[in-house]
C-alpha cells in the first residue's frame, strides 16, 4: 500500500529540516507539504528536500489538512505536524495496521507512550485527556489522546465531510469515523519538545481557547446531531 505523508506547516524553519530528514529513509510514496503562508525558510527547505509543496491561502489547519488530503495519491494518508516532536521512525508501526487491514484509522497516542519532560504543557496534556474521556463517554470508543500524528485509510477519509476548518478538523475526522463504525486503533509513541519556536496552540492562551473551543464544539455538536 503507499503511503503519502501530509504535513501542515506554518512558520517552521526551525523544525522542518528535522523531520524531513527524519522520513529520508521511510518507505514513502510522496511528502506533501501544505504551506499556510510562511514568512520564513519554510516552503524553500520542504522543496530542497523533494517534498511537493502546496500553498494555501486559506487560514485554518482544517484547510491545510483538507488540501493535502485531495491531492494525495496514497492508499494510506499519514498526519504528522512540522515541530519534530514526533518521531518519523515509528511510522511503520502507525502505519502497520492498516496494511493489514486491521484498522481504518489509527492514532499515535501521546498520552499511552512516553512523553519527554516539557514536551507538553500540563494544560495540554489534561486537554487531551478530558477530551479523549468525552468521546469515550459520548461515543463508546476508548480513547487516551486526540493526537494530530494519526494514519487513515484515504478511500474511507474521502468519504467523510468535515465541515471544521480549523484545529477541530482532525477531531471530526475521529468522530464522524466512530460514527461511521470504523476500525479505530491507538498505538503508543514518543513525543518530544518541538524543535524550535513556539507552539501556535499550547504556546499561547489565544490558541489554547481557540483550539479547545473548536474541539468542544466537534464533540458535542456531532453527538446531539
């Protein structure tokens, strides 16, 4: 099965040349890189690197991830962030359930593996948490971690609408695939503080309450539906 990874970037210079090195050796069909309009060295690294690049003029993580998602041509879809804080030599492990047809969906839980001292903010890491625990409860799917680093099956994901653009976009993915009766799996994986600069989500309150509203709303509004 190929394998296209998708990678939202906004301003990541510091981290990106990392991660993509980090995926030189990864069994990969393609590297998409979906810029949100970086000021910096962002779009002119991921191109060094062979990485095919699309610019999105449209401000939101959805948007960026929903580009991604229409021009890739894998079978399986890997979502990773550019801030090195995940580890791209676990992809085989993300990946592996899906090539066995396993899963439909599987999810690199931060909270079930090791997360390195300062790699999240302990505001984060009861997000996750507390969110995770609501899907449970709402949805009847155990869950740890609502983590942005997850693998999909392209097909079934093509089938979805998902309607958030913004950081609620990976959360209604997971919703709407729990509603749909997918095969969900999560796998324990290695979190690291992000290589450079600051966090555009955990880094500031304005993206926190942002982020955590839109994530609430994907939850609540697509159960009362």
């Amino acid at each position: 099965m190929r394998t296209s990874i998708i990678i939202p970037a906004l301003n990541e210079a510091d981290s990106l040349e990392a991660v993509l090195q980090g995926l030189s050796n990864a069994d990969v069909h393609e590297i998409i890189l979906v810029d949100g309009g970086s000021s910096d060295d962002t779009v002119k690294i991921a191109r060094d690197f062979g990485a095919h690049v699309l610019i999105e003029p449209r401000k939101g993580y959805g948007f960026a991830c929903e580009a991604g998602l229409k021009h890739a041509s894998g079978d399986v879809l890997v979502f990773m962030d550019a801030d090195g804080a995940n580890e791209p030599q676990q992809l085989p492990e993300l990946i592996q359930p899906l090539v066995t047809r396993k899963a439909d969906l599987v999810l690199g839980s931060r909270l079930a593996g090791t997360i390195t001292r300062g790699a999240m903010p302990w505001h984060q890491r009861s997000g996750n948490w507390f969110s995770a625990r609501l899907i449970h409860s709402l949805y009847g799917c155990p869950l740890t971690d609502l983590s942005p680093f997850r693998a999909v099956n392209r097909a079934r994901l093509l089938g979805l609408v998902i309607e958030d653009k913004t950081y609620g976009w990976p959360t209604e993915m997971l919703v709407k695939a729990i509603l749909q009766g997918w095969h969900i799996e999560e796998i324990p994986v290695n979190y690291y503080p992000r290589a450079g600069g600051k966090s555009k989500i955990s880094g500031t309150l304005r993206g926190t309450f942002y982020a955590t509203w839109h994530i609430m709303k994907v939850i609540l509004s697509n159960r009362m539906r």
